[in-house]
C-alpha cells in the first residue's frame, strides 16, 4: 500500500499529535503520583540529635514538594501539639521503663 500526498502529510501531523499525546499522559500520571503540601511537624525539646535530623532528611528527599513547618515545644507540652491539634505528627521522646530505676533521696 502507497500513501497519497494527502495521506503523507496527514501521517506527520497525525504522529505529532500522538507524540503530543503521549506527553500529556505522562505528565498526568507524573502530577497525579506527586505528594505535595504541606505538613507541620511538632518536636519535643527533648528529642533532638542525629535521629531526628535522619527522620526529617529522609522526609525531605522521600517528598521535596512537601512544605515542613517545625514546631519546637518545651517539656511543659511532652505531646509537642498532638493533643490541641497544633501539628500534624510529632517526633517525642519515649518514656523511660520503670523497671530498674529507682530514686534516691
């Protein structure tokens, strides 16, 4: 089969509009996959250190177009604004177990 010159130039634009195509669809599912936001994160002042500068790294390169807000609490609020709702996670300091400790007077 021979294409006409009708044909011929319809094939060029035809497969230009199917490559153009292609691009929006990749660029949907591209758009559609992306976590974006924003999130506040509330940090006790007794959790600090190298562990929670792994976590928020981590968080940061995991989802870059997520925004972090920090939110720095003293131990007067240990469950650094969960409880009113302030933040939306929180990185805290677990309890001590109390078995083997015993105070002194």
């Amino acid at each position: 089969m021979v294409l006409t010159a009708a044909g011929a130039a319809f094939l060029d634009t035809a497969r230009e509009m199917l490559a153009l195509l292609d691009r929006g669809v990749a660029a949907a599912l591209h758009v559609s996959r992306v976590v974006a936001g924003r999130l506040t994160v509330g940090l006790s002042a007794a959790t600090g250190g190298l562990a929670r500068s792994r976590v928020l790294s981590a968080f940061a390169a995991a989802y870059p177009s997520v925004d972090v807000d920090l939110a720095v609490y003293d131990l007067a609020h240990p469950a650094a604004g969960l409880l009113d709702h302030g933040t939306d996670v929180a990185l805290l300091r677990p309890r001590f177990p109390r078995r083997g400790w015993r105070s002194r007077r």
